[in-house]
C-alpha cells in the first residue's frame, strides 16, 4: 500500500545546523544577549512543552481548545478546507478537533515543525486514527518554509498556539505578508492569538509552581552544549519571567548568577556573563484586536471571524486574502 505518513526534510541536511551556529554567534555576542526560541524543541524540549500545556498556570493551550471546541464545525462550514496545513503543529493535538470537524471532505494534512519527533509522533498517531488521511509531514521552521503544499484546495493554514507571539512586529509583518503570497482566493489562515491580560496572570503562566517552564527554559543551555561543544552549567543560570509593558510581552531570560566564561568549543567562542547578566531567550507578544487585525490588513489579510474563549483570554481569528 501507498504509505500514507511521509516527512521532509524542507532543507539540506546540514540547514539547521548551519543555521543554529549562525543563531547562537550572533545571539550570544549581541547586546543583550538572546538567542531564538526555535532551538528549545529538542526532543526533550518538545517533551517539556507538552508538559507545559497541562500545567495550571499556563492557560493558553485549554482557552484556545475551548475556542475550537466550540468553533470547529464554523470553521469548516466557512472554509470548506480539501487540505489542512499547520505550521508549528507541535503533537497536533488540538488539530483533532479540526480533523473531526472538516470530516471526509478533508484529504490531507501537511504539519510543519522543527521538531522531528513531535512530527513523527503526531503523525503516525494520526494515520492510525484518520485512515483515510493522508498525512505529509514537512520538518522546517515557519519563517523559512512558508509554502502551501500542493495538495487540493481550498487550504486552510493553521498556527495555532500564539507562536506567532513568538515573532517581533518586524518579523511578524514579514511572516504575514509570506502567508498572503501563499494563500490562493479561496484559501484561509487560521491564526490562534493570546490576549493581553492581567500581568500577574501572564507571568505565572510563564514561571509554574513546579519549575517546568524553568527546566524548558534552561534546555536551551543543554542544546547548546551538546549540538554546539558548549559548556554551560544550567545551574548557575536562573529563570525568569518578565512581563515587558512597553511592548505587551512576555520575556523568558536566563540570568547568570555569577559572573563566568561560557565556552562554544564549536564556534571557538567565548562568552563572557556578568553576575545577574540576562540572556533573553523568548519574546512572547500578547495581542489586541484591533492593533492585531490592522497588521494582518496591512500584509493584505481579512479578518472575517474573531473568536475568544468566554474569559477573552485568547482569541482565534479566520482571515481571508
Ligand atoms: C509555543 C511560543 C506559544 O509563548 O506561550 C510556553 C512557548 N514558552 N512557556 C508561548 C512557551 C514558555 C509558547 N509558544
């Protein structure tokens, strides 16, 4: 039989290494220091955020179910998507609820992720759960990759999750303009987005009670010392959450908490850290409607339908070319 799960790698074998080398130089030699938040998802990164989506504190992943709980069969009426592409897919979990709701008239499901496992994982689940799907899975990031798979339409893209809170406006209005080239007259973005919110709220869902997040945040640390010879020691890094006001973001830092010489034997670098020096190592945006809707107007996106959970923590929104 045609094998129904198949996974690409977008890129030359050698991208991602390339790419995580050019990342961590530039990053770690900046003022401040950062690096992208792309390079948490190692297999045991992925395996933390799981954990992170069922953790109390971090509401975004429940809100943004309920919107979909409720909304799916909407989304389905109004799209009448062939094709299910989803970028960011992660474990494809919440996509279930789409798969069920666009039902037989959907053929294929393309996810994107930079995380193999998390792409191999969901997709052999869902071949076994869906057997008239086919699923064709692509291992990239969204920001280089943006193409729609050609498969029949209509599309419905997906990004899910508030990953865009992930991108600056910069980039943000980058990424949109690639998913307006993308998109065909028929096709539609669905785009999950958290809300700004109580900032005691915000910071609590990025610093659990049980260190989770923490342990997510200083993986980074241990990607970097395997992939790259490095030789952080995690221990002497301490995690923070920081609730940007200026920018309504949330900013995720390592601080050192002494001052050391970090090693990065594959980029013959060294990195000097002052005590209580800050390595920012993710933005995550929170967005308004209104400032929200304006950007997607000005990449030439439509917004038709904006839907929030009954606390308007997060919003889901449907936009049209
Ligand atoms: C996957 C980028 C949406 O920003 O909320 C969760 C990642 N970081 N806890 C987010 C994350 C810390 C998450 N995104």
């Amino acid at each position: 039989a045609r094998p129904r799960f198949t996974l690409t790698r977008r890129l030359a074998a050698d991208h991602a290494a390339r790419t995580l080398r050019a990342d961590v130089a530039a990053g770690l030699t900046a003022t401040p220091k950062t690096l992208p938040p792309k390079w948490f998802y190692d297999a045991r990164g992925s395996a933390l955020f799981e954990e992170i989506t069922r953790l109390p504190e971090y509401y975004p992943t429940r809100a943004e179910r309920e919107i979909l709980q409720a909304r799916a069969q909407e989304i389905a009426a109004l799209t009448g998507a062939r094709t299910l592409a989803e970028l960011g897919s992660g474990s494809s979990e919440k996509t279930r609820l789409l798969l069920d709701a666009l039902g037989p008239g959907l053929r294929s499901y393309a996810p994107l992720d930079v995380s193999d496992s998390a792409l191999r994982e969901a997709g052999e689940a869902l071949i076994r759960d869906y057997p008239r799907l086919d699923v064709a899975a692509t291992v990239a990031d969204f920001e280089s990759a943006l193409t729609l798979p050609d498969t029949p339409g209509p599309h419905l893209l997906a990004f899910l999750g508030s990953t865009i809170g992930n991108l600056d406006a910069g980039q943000r209005a980058a990424f949109l303009t690639a998913v307006r080239a993308a998109l065909g007259p028929d096709d539609a973005l669905l785009l999950g987005a958290d809300l700004v919110k109580d900032a005691g709220v915000l910071r609590r869902a990025y610093d659990d009670a049980q260190g989770v997040t923490a342990e997510f945040n200083k993986n980074v640390l241990h990607v970097l010392n395997r992939e790259l010879d490095a030789d952080f020691d995690p221990d002497t890094f301490t995690h923070r959450a920081v609730w940007n006001a200026v920018e309504e973001r949330v900013e995720m830092h390592l601080r050192s908490d002494r001052a050391q010489t970090v090693k990065v034997k594959a980029l013959d670098l060294a990195v000097d850290f002052e005590r209580d020096e800050d390595l920012r190592t993710e933005i995550s945006v929170k967005f308004r409607r209104s400032a929200l809707t304006d950007e997607l107007a000005a990449a030439g996106l439509t917004v038709r339908r904006w839907w929030t959970d009954p606390q308007e923590r997060f919003a889901l929104l449907l936009a049209f070319v």
